[in-house]
C-alpha cells in the first residue's frame, strides 16, 4: 500500500481514519475537499480541479481522502489500494461503488472494506509496522 484512496459516506470518520492512516504510515494525507473547494465556497470547473488533482497525486506515496466519483479515472490510475469506509452506507452509494469494483477495469487496485471500527484500528496498526 503506497497510494491509497479512502471512500466512504460523508460524516461517518473517514477523514479521521485517513489521517490515521498516513500519519502512522509516514506519508502525505490529501484531502478531496481541500483540492476541490475554491475561497468562499467557490466550485472550480472540471478542467481546473482534474489538473489540482492530478498534481497532488504525482508524488509515489500518498492516502487520499475523499470520493469525487467523476475522479475515480485519475484518482484510481495512481492508486494501489482503495479502501472503503464502510461503516455507515447508502444504498445508492454503496451499489454504484460496488459495481465499479466488480469491474475488471480496475484488476489493479486492492480494495479493502473497512466494516468495524475495531478493523480500521488494525489495518492503522498495521500500517505502522509494515511501513517502518
């Protein structure tokens, strides 16, 4: 696991799991919404947030933060690993990403379902000691 890409319901810890992550790993946590959100609240266009994102992903280590479906082809290039925050779900959410990672376009990528609390704690762990 070297570029890994957390998903997951808005609100449900995610973002807390990731820092987690990249901080008992020892490499950059990237956060979506900071790439996306303009000052004042402003919405970048498309063009100008894939070429945002598209920089913050060059380095070959990072956990990156956040969902962005219309993303998921530059974000997923790079990313060895995604793993989804599955410890609140919608319906919706959780049949579009299930369908994606059924689908052989991403053979590449590992996913990793986070169901407890108790598991992400463990893959942290882990981290720590696989990456040092």
């Amino acid at each position: 696991m070297k570029r890994i890409n957390v998903v997951g319901v808005s609100g449900s810890g995610k973002s807390t799991f990731s820092r987690a992550l990249a901080e008992a790993m020892g490499i950059p946590y990237i956060e979506m919404d900071d790439l996306f959100w303009q000052p004042d609240w402003q919405q970048p266009d498309d063009e100008t947030f894939y070429a945002t994102l598209r920089s913050a992903l060059e380095p070959d280590v990072w956990v990156l933060d956040g969902n962005y479906a219309r993303t998921m082809p530059i974000k997923w290039e790079r990313a060895d690993t995604v793993i989804w925050w599955m410890l609140t779900s919608y319906r919706k959410v959780r049949a579009r990403y299930l369908a994606v990672m059924a689908s052989n376009e991403h053979d590449h990528l590992r996913f990793i379902y986070i169901t407890s609390p108790a598991q992400a704690r463990a893959i942290v762990a882990n981290a720590k000691t696989d990456h040092n």
